[in-house]
C-alpha cells in the first residue's frame, strides 16, 4: 500500500514536472498550435462545401445565394454531398443520427476521428525519447521509476490532448456562431462539450503508441518512424478484421 502511495505521487510529480518543462521550452505551445491548425482548416473546408452547397441551391430555384450558409441546412443533409461526407464503413444508422447534429460540430467530430489520432501519436512520439539520447533522463530516474515516468508523462501529455482538443473546438464554434445562421449557442455547446471527450478517449491509445515508441527507441527521428508505422498499421489491422468477420460472419 504504502509503495503504491509512492508510485502514485512520483506520477503525478512527474506529469505536473513534464507539464512545467513543455510550457517553458514553448513545445506545448506548438503541439496546441498544430491542433488548432488542423481544426481551422478542417472548418473552414467544411465551412466551404456547405456554403458551395447551398449556393447551387439556391440558384437552382431561382433565388438569390444566402450571404452566410446555415439557413438550407435541413436541405443539404437529404443531398449526396452531405452523404459522401460521411465514411461509408459507419453505416447508415451513423448517417440517420448524424442528421440530427448541428453541421460544425458534426464536421468537426467526424474530422477528428480521423486526425487526431496522427496528432495524438506526434504528442507522444518525443515524450522521453530526447532524455534517452541525451542522457538526461537518469536525473528523473533517481527519484522514479521508469514505470512511474512513463505513465507520469503520459498523463501529462493526456491533459495537454485534452486542452487542445478544446481550444481546437473553439474554431467550429467560432464559424457556427459568426459565420452562419440559424445556429443554436446552446446545441452548439452541448454537442462540443459531448464530443471532446470522446474524441480525447479515442486518441489516448494513440497518445499511449507515441509514448511508448518514445521510450523504447533513444532516437527521437527513430521514435516518430515507429510511431507512424504502428498508427498506420493500426488501420490496416482494423480494416482487415472487419473483412475477415464480414467473411466468416456474412
């Protein structure tokens, strides 16, 4: 008991320590700079293809284009393009809920599933693997173990996924609310708030990959190859275990 006590306190010194240290080396800043990055240019193509949508719309009835996309939305999720938005492998049952989801929160979600677990694995990838080649790591390791440092800077990253999984959110709802009509601030809330965390369970075991590529390999370049290998190959290994069922199970 007493040395899990121990363990759980060298944890989380060593997750409020790693935070302290990517704060200050102004890494954090560019890992949630990255988030915020992808989730601009997500929107703003999502943004894009409702505001072209709704365009040919309009023209097709004879009216004037709207100046902000958001007013024929009941329209543009009966259409083909809004089909084609969704990844055909969620079936239809994905495709009648997501009807009922406010746009840039539902484009949002769906672009996340996708990228985030690229990014999470980038979080990760650097975690310990600098300390190894530079030998620094052996300082933390006086006072923790490697098991406690591994799992200390995993949650440490975890909660810096977490904040820029948030302010990433902040761009959709940005276009929701200032760049389109009709769109309720408190759906619009509610569905961010629902899907952060979803999207943040979804990446940790991607995070967990970087990490742990990070600190078996010393080389950092090394560490990201695996990582991406291991990520890549984790898609390929879903889709065949859905072919091999769909076969064994039709």
């Amino acid at each position: 008991m007493i040395r899990l006590k121990s363990a759980l306190r060298d944890i989380w010194i060593v997750a409020l320590y790693h935070l302290g240290r990517v704060r200050r080396t102004k890494v954090a800043y560019g890992q949630l700079a990255i988030f915020v990055l992808a989730s601009t240019v997500s929107s703003y193509i999502s943004y894009g293809v409702l505001a072209s949508v709704e365009g040919i719309s309009a023209r097709s009835a004879g009216v004037a284009p709207p100046e902000k996309p958001g007013a024929l939305y009941d329209s543009f999720v009966q259409s083909a393009e809004f089909v084609e938005m969704v990844p055909s492998n969620m079936g239809g049952s994905f495709v009648e809920w997501a009807t009922n989801v406010p746009y840039m929160p539902l484009t949002w979600f769906i672009s996340s599933m996708v990228l985030v677990p690229f990014l999470a694995v980038a979080m990760g990838w650097g975690a310990i693997a600098a300390d190894l080649s530079g030998r620094t790591l052996r300082f933390e390791a006086i006072r923790a173990g490697r098991v406690e440092i591994f799992v200390g800077r995993f949650f440490g990253m975890s909660f810096l996924l977490l904040l820029a999984l948030a302010l990433g959110a902040l761009v959709p709802f940005y276009f929701s609310q200032f760049e389109m009509v009709d769109q309720a601030i408190h759906l619009q809330i509610a569905y961010f708030i629902n899907f952060i965390p979803r999207i943040w369970i979804w990446a940790l075991p991607f995070l967990a990959i970087g990490v742990t590529c990070s600190s078996i390999v010393s080389n950092s370049n090394s560490a990201r190859a695996l990582s991406i290998i291991l990520v890549m190959s984790s898609w390929w290994m879903y889709s065949l275990s859905n072919d091999m069922v769909g076969k064994l199970f039709p």
